[in-house]
C-alpha cells in the first residue's frame, strides 16, 4: 500500500500570508490529489496531477496553486491566505493499477486567521 | 458531472443494531463505486469497493451491492460495535477519456454507535 505523508501537520497562518502544503508518497503512485474537507461538504477535490511536472484544476481550484516536482511530491499553495481556507487539508495518491483506489494522508489542518 | 449522494448525515446506534447507509450516484458509464472509512485523526482509507453491476463489495462485516439500475451502493452492517464509530464516504471514480483517477465524494455520514 502506498504510504503518504503530508507536512506540516498543524499549521496557523495569517491573512495574505503564504502557505505551503507538503505531500511524499513512497509507492510510485502515478496520479496525486489534494483535497479538502469541511463539515457538510465532505471531501472536494482542489488540484491533482498525472505525473512529475503535471497539474490539473480540480473542482474547487480558485486560490490554490500546485506543483508536482517529481513523482513522488505533491504541493499545495495558497499565495494569499483567507480565513476561508481554514480548513482540513488530505492528500491522495493513486492510479490504473491500484484500481484507482486513493491512498490518503493523515491530513494537514490549517487555520487562517 | 459525476455525483454522490449519501443520505443520512448522521447515524446513531447501539451496539448489535443493524446498519444501513444510503449512496446514491449520479455518472455516466460504469463507474467504479467506493467505501471509505475515517476515523478520528486520520485520513480516509478503503473500506471496499466495486466495479460491475451486482458485483457484492465487503470487508469487516460491512457490505454494499452496486446495482446499476437504482444507481445505488448502499451499505450495510448486521450488527454494528462501538468500534465502527467513524465517518463513512461513498464515492466514485469514472473515466471520461484519459484515466483521471479522481474520486468524487458523498458528503459522508457520520456513525456513532453506544454500548
């Protein structure tokens, strides 16, 4: 199975700041994800990406940038933070040959104040 | 575009009662169907899934029949335990094209279950 990391954790920022989500996945997983997830929305697609150097806006991209350096790093920037993007924050990898089954990461909670 | 619909929000139980959570969806073609589990502090991970039609997807003592013509997965459980309290999200994954991979979500339902 593949495993996922995400970095930071936690992470407490200010208005118009810029923050940084991390995602290592160590199984080769072609495509990557960035979700987020809020109470009564469950989890909405951000971002994901094919392969190193790839992204693709997903459902809710505005305010969200990424980057897929290599194949196995994923991440997720806000160049101007607001406080409605407080939120959860999972990264999934998968692909054809895991039966497009998503691996998560244990999430990155951020708060924008 | 493709959709999910759980229909329960929220699930209270006690231990040994019957479960059943309601995934309808919304897609063209023959999508994949999925149940995911959270718990507490922790990402999403699989429960099971399923990819043709009466095909029967289980893990657990947790089950769901992908039924092409209610367009449903619904999932069921003959005797939940306190340990099943968690968030459980159907989704689906289904491919216009080039393999996108990307799941679609139900906005999950929420299971507590008292001893």
């Amino acid at each position: 199975e593949a495993a996922v990391t995400q970095s930071p954790r936690n992470k407490v920022a200010v208005t118009g700041g810029k923050v940084t989500l991390s995602c290592n996945q160590t199984n080769n997983h072609n495509n990557m994800y960035w979700y987020r997830q809020d109470t009564g929305h469950g989890l909405r697609l951000i971002h994901y990406s094919y392969g190193a150097g790839s992204t693709e806006k997903g459902d809710i991209p505005d305010g969200y940038k990424a980057s897929r350096p290599s194949q196995e790093n994923f991440s997720l920037i806000l160049e101007l933070a607001t406080p409605s993007q407080t939120s959860v924050y999972f990264c999934a990898a998968g692909d054809r040959d895991s039966g497009n089954t998503l691996y998560f990461g244990e999430g990155s909670r951020l708060i924008v104040v | 575009g493709d959709s999910v619909t759980q229909t329960e929000g929220q699930v209270a139980l006690s231990e040994e009662d019957f479960l059943t959570i309601h995934c309808n969806y919304s897609a063209s073609g023959y999508p994949t169907l999925f149940w995911y589990v959270q718990y507490p502090g922790e990402g999403p991970q699989l429960l099971f899934r399923a990819s043709r039609d009466k095909e029967k997807g289980s893990s657990r003592g947790f089950e769901a029949t992908y039924d092409k013509g209610t367009t449903s997965f619904h999932l069921r459980k003959a005797s939940v335990q306190e340990s099943d309290s968690a968030v459980y999200y159907c989704a689906l994954s289904g491919y216009t094209g080039a393999n996108t991979g990307k799941l679609t979500f139900g906005h999950g339902t929420i299971l507590r279950v008292h001893p």
